[in-house]
C-alpha cells in the first residue's frame, strides 16, 4: 500500500509538479520505447527508497532507462526532485505497490535488469512470511526479464541473504552468476548509500546475489 509518512513541502510540490513528466500511473500495461522515445536497455528498481541510488545510476548509465517502484510518498517527492535537479530524462516511477505493477503493467520479457537493494528483512521469525523474496514472486519476476537478463539483489542481514540463496536455488528459471551457493561482489554500478556506509561503521557485512534468467 502507500504510504505518506513524515513528507516536506518541497517533496509535495514534487509531486504534484513533477509526477507528469516522471510519473507513471497503474491500470494499463506501458510501452516502454514509447513512454522514454527509444529502444535502450531497461533497469526496473524495486523499493528505491529515496531514490538516492537510482538517480546516481540513471546519471551514470544515461544509454539505460530506468523505472523505479516505491510505495513510500516522501521517497517518491526526493526522487523526483533529484531528477529534476539533475534534468535526468531515463528515468519513470511508479507510486504502487510492486506485485501490481509487475502483474499488470509490464509487458513479460521487456526488462534487462531488475533490482531489490536491502527489501524489508522483516528480522523476526515469526514475521518472516512477510519478506518479499518468496518463490512465488521469483517467478514474476522470472518473466518480466528477457533470457540473459540480470536479478540483482543485495541484503545488509545475513539471515535474510541465506534466505535469499536458499529461495533461489530453488528456482528453476536463474543461474547463479557466482557459482551455487555464492554470493558475487559487490558490481561498480551499485552504489554504497549512506545507510550502507553507516551499517559498514558498525559491522555490518553487505550480502549481494547476481542471478542471470534462463
């Protein structure tokens, strides 16, 4: 569901200012050539956050489109703001919940690469059903990627990146770029947020899974 949250003046402005030219809204399923006017590689992030990593990814890769998803109001308000600042022009964003998005407005096999940086890990067992990467939903994503196209998924709680592997393993639609049971470096496109580098200050390891579709 969305959520509004703690949300600043300049991020609601954003929102109503900035949605029609960023903005991309559920109920049909898009044209990715036709929304960004070219056929390029397509990225699709899943839960941006504040949209920190996605805009530095958009600036550094402007040969990529990207689409992101967030269901967080304030985080969609400072992605469009970054965008705008920044006059990145490869780059949607769907205000939504993820699965609708996946189920109902992506054409299967359009994207290159899809990511989930550091998803809820919903640390305690007995909420553990609630974690995202569940085979069901490895399946979805399964087909939106193109044969050859990339999961990337990355995890600060260690539970959560063996829980990760083990859901993967189970499936039968991706190859593990590291080898079975491994967890590959950390690629160059992926960037160290502040959260990341605050949770490094502390101890905290960095888990990343890069899985290619069969």
């Amino acid at each position: 569901m969305r959520r509004e949250g703690r949300i600043t003046s300049g991020q609601k402005r954003a929102l109503v200012e900035l949605w029609p030219r960023y903005g991309l809204e559920p109920g049909y399923c898009i044209d990715p050539a036709g929304i960004f006017n070219r056929a390029a590689p397509l990225t699709l992030e899943i839960g941006f956050g504040n949209g920190e990593s996605l805009a530095t990814m958009a600036a550094q890769a402007p040969e990529t489109d990207f689409i992101g998803i967030e269901v967080h109001r304030p985080g969609v308000g400072h992605l469009l703001q970054e965008l705008d600042r920044q006059a990145l022009n490869n780059v949607r964003v769907f205000n939504e919940d993820a699965i609708k998005v996946l189920r109902d407005c992506l054409p299967d096999g359009s994207l290159d690469r899809l990511l989930l940086f550091f998803p809820d890990p919903w640390h305690k067992k007995r909420h553990h059903k609630r974690r995202i990467v569940r085979l069901e939903f490895i399946g979805l994503l399964a087909l939106k990627l193109k044969p050859g196209g990339i999961l990337h998924m990355a995890t600060d709680w260690e539970n959560y990146a063996e829980h990760m592997l083990e859901v993967m393993e189970q499936s039968a639609d991706f190859r593990n770029c590291a080898g079975e049971g491994l967890y590959s470096e950390k690629p160059g496109y992926r960037p160290v947020t502040k959260f990341e580098r605050r949770g490094r200050k502390l101890g905290h390891g960095v888990w990343d899974l890069l899985l290619e579709r069969k």
